[in-house]
C-alpha cells in the first residue's frame, strides 16, 4: 500500500483508489490497514499518542480538495517519501 501510495501522482490518493490498487475490496480496508500500520511505525519511533488524533497522520495528511468522486484525498508526507526514496523503494 505505501508503495502505491508513494507511486501515485503527487504521491496523492484516496482509500477506493488505493484498494483498487492493491485487490481490497472497499477503501475501508486500507483505512483499517493503514492506520494499523502508521500506529506499528508511530511506536517505533517513540510517539505514543495520535498526532492530530490519528495515527495515520505520522504517514499521510488529508488533501485540501478531494477527488473528483467527492473523495477524501490523502499525500504521503515528505520526510516518509524520503525515507522510502534512501532506501530504494520507489
């Protein structure tokens, strides 16, 4: 998921266009998922609670606008984008 998320224009995606990406059915799976997944990495860098409420906010923010289905839009940050680019995950 964090690949695809990383491989999409602007590095900018929604949940249903990102479970299209990866074979999940509806993007309430890559919410459940990814937000499981930012909690695992938050943790791993020492945060203990949820930056702005969520975890997901240590890997993504929301998009101002939203897609053109009416979408919640969310950007992979910059330092994760970086981080994936040192190691080679692009």
């Amino acid at each position: 998921m964090l690949r695809e998320h990383y491989l999409a224009p602007k590095h900018t995606t929604t949940w249903q266009a990102l479970a299209d990406k990866v074979g999940y059915r509806t993007g309430n799976t890559v919410n459940t998922q990814y937000g499981t997944f930012a909690g695992k990495v938050a943790k791993e860098m020492g945060i203990h609670e949820k930056p702005e409420g969520f975890w997901l906010y240590v890997l993504a923010k929301w998009a101002t606008r939203k897609d053109a289905k009416g979408h919640t839009q969310f950007i992979l940050r910059k330092p994760v984008r970086e981080a994936m680019e040192q190691l080679g995950i692009r």
